[in-house]
C-alpha cells in the first residue's frame, strides 16, 4: 500500500456524509484522503477540509487512487453507486484492507421515499458490498446514523452511538475511529448481517427528522450499557 | 364495551413484558385487565400486581373476556402465537377498539436466535396484526424496544423511547399510555408499516444485551428532538 499507515480514504467524500467524517478526522490530527469521480471535486472537498481545519493533512485523488492510500477505506458513496463504483475499484483494493460500509439501501434509489428502505438480495448494502470486494478485503459496517449535518458542525459534539459490524478482529479499528469524533461512541454491533437492521434504522431516523422538523438530524443512544 | 373506558387490556399480560406494563399503569392509577389462555394464570397475574401495588385495580380474566372490557387491547403475546390468538378473538373485538401490537417476529420462533427475526409476509408483526382483527378495530405498534426487567423494576424509570406508529389520530391515545410509565418518552413513529423497523431494533437490541451482559435490558433514546 502506497499510503500513510494512519490515512483514512473517504470514497465519495465530496458528499455531505463523507465530507463531515473528512472534517472530523481530520481535525483530530488524522491524514486523510479523499476519493471521488472525479479528481476535481475530490481536490475542491480537500480544499474545503484545509479551509476548515487549517493544517490538516489531505489530498483529494480519485477513487481508485484514494483507494490504494489507506488501510481503512470507508465507503460514503450514494447507494444506488456502490455496486458500480465497486466492480471498477478491483484491481486498487489489497488484501488486508478493511472497507466500511456506511450505505443505506433508501428507497430514493428507485424513486421512493428517503424514509424506506428497498430490500438487498445479501441483506444489506454491507452484505451487498462484501459480496464485490476483492478476496482478503475485509467489511465492516457503521457510521449509518450519524447524521451529516451534525458531521459537519465542527463546534458540537455529536450525539450519537455507532454500530459496528463485522468480524471482531475487523471491528476494532473502525471502533477507534469513532474516538476521534467527540460525541460519537462506538458500540459492537456484533455481525455484519446486523447491518441490515443498523442500516433500516437510518430510514426510521429521516422518518423522525421529517416529523419533528430537524434539518439538523436526530442520532441515536442506547441506554443501560453503562459509560 | 362493557368495561370501564380508562381500562387497559393487556393479552398475554402473564409474560415479563405484558406483566410489566400492568404493573406501570397499575402503578399510575388506571384500571387493568389482564388476559390469558388460562383464566387461573390471568388471576395469578392480577394477584401479583395487587401485592406490587396495593390497592390496584386489577383482574385477571380469558383473553376474549379481557377483550371486551377496555378501549385499548394491548397484544403481549410471543409472536408465534399472535395469529392464532386473534383469530379465536373475532367474536370480542368491537369497532373502534385500538389493538396496540408489541410483538416482534424473532427468529426464536422457527428455533433460531432471537438476535435476528424472521421475516413476516405482511411486512411486519403490526401488520400481520393488522391483516387479522375485523373491520373497524385499529391498529398501532408501540412498546417493542422496552425491556421487560426495566418495567418490572418499579422502582426506577424505564430509560427508553417508545416509537408509536399507526394512524395519527389511533396514535394519540397510545402516545398518552407512554406518558404513564416514568422514563418513556412517547415518538411519532410515522406509518404502521414502519413497525417492521422498530421491530427489528428490538432484535438488535438483544444482542446489545447479548454482548454487553445486560441482563435488565438496554433501552434506546433518539437524540436532538429538543426535551
């Protein structure tokens, strides 16, 4: 791997999701790398992380490129994308890397309503994803209901527990990751096929911000786990 | 109907869970009817909440009885025995009757885990319940995700949201039940078919307290909705 031991490549990190992790990790001290299409958006998202964190250690590439930059590859790419952007990523992945799923299978991706979900053949889109990775590269899921705007309000803390599924040994570094954000607490999620109710939630969660009126979005706790 | 109209009917109220909740509205001074296959197990409940609560007005009577004695039925039943059950109460059931459905299809019931469910032809255990009580009995799902051993626990508030999905106006009278548990925080949970997500949460949420050794429970509480 061509790359920093402590990157984080963000694909489709020129969206609003992917750019508030960007900002987030980058602000912890983090190098980052952020992938897109195309080379110019994904050097304009940079940009906008430097304007926003002054000193921060980012470079935007394209995907394939940004791909080979990092051991952890979080994917933040709309989810009618992913299958597409994956099958042209296959030759940029090594085995080892670990990829994080944070697609939700919303129904806007055939037209519906963001707050449904369409069903996935594997489950979920996690399952979805680890179903087109290269063989070694491994797949975790989390980050699903961490809202972007609040990703993006570098004054607050967000308030809201991360479910990360995978196999254990995979889990921890993403599980660390969440350190990084204050706010965020990652929780075991326990197996990836968990990402499929991990992944619903987040329709539930649009549901409740059209309801209550939060352009800001809801997160979520669980309660009874102790600090 | 022949009950008294703050009367709250609870089948299946011998379970943890149903058991629980007559305790908490015992507790807020409502009358309840708690119902059963077996009428012995009914008065068997209903004598425990009276030595929980002294003075509570409480009975222990068939589930068809049961049925007929309150404005709201409250279904605590294991979800394999949910259809069933309904289709022996099609004679009790009057028009107007709000059906409130607590059950979630855990995969316990075809003798696998029940940190996954089973999926349910109708869309969900709401629905499903939805599809089986006759014209003009409503249907609403609530309660889902609060812990059994957190009801039981009358001596601390049960930290938990209660995500209430049905029709707007069905809604309002289940909302209100939350506002009798201390702890519970009622939220408009959108449309009935939206229970197939709170209901799969729950299953998410045993393997929380799988994982996390939780023997009383987890709760879940969404955050940034303001109070």
């Amino acid at each position: 791997m061509a790359g920093n031991s402590d990157a984080i490549a963000i694909l489709g990190g020129t969206g609003d999701q992917g750019l508030g992790l960007a900002l987030r990790f980058a602000r912890a001290g983090r190098p980052v790398v952020i992938g897109s299409r195309k080379l110019e958006r994904a050097e304009q998202a940079a940009a906008e992380v430097v304007a926003k964190v002054p000193g921060a250690d980012v470079v935007g590439l394209e995907n394939a490129e940004a791909t080979k930059r990092a051991p952890l590859v979080i994917l933040s790419l709309p989810f009618e994308h992913t299958a597409a952007t994956l099958k042209g990523l296959s030759e940029a992945f090594e085995p080892g890397q670990i990829v994080v799923s944070m697609a939700v299978p919303l129904a806007t991706a055939v037209g519906d309503g963001a707050a449904r979900t369409i069903g996935v053949w594997q489950g979920s889109a996690a399952e979805l994803v680890a179903s087109l990775v290269p063989e070694g590269v491994r797949v975790v899921s989390a980050f699903q209901n961490v809202a972007a705007h609040r990703l993006m309000d570098l004054d607050h803390p967000v308030e809201c527990d991360v479910l990360v599924s995978g196999a254990p040994k995979d889990r921890e570094p993403v599980m660390a990751l969440c350190a990084l954000v204050p706010g965020l607490r990652a929780l075991n999620g326990g197996p990836l096929g968990n990402a499929r109710i991990v992944e619903s939630l987040t329709a539930l969660m649009i549901g409740l911000n059209v309801r209550y009126k939060l352009p800001e979005g809801c997160g979520v706790r669980f309660t009874g786990l102790g600090d």
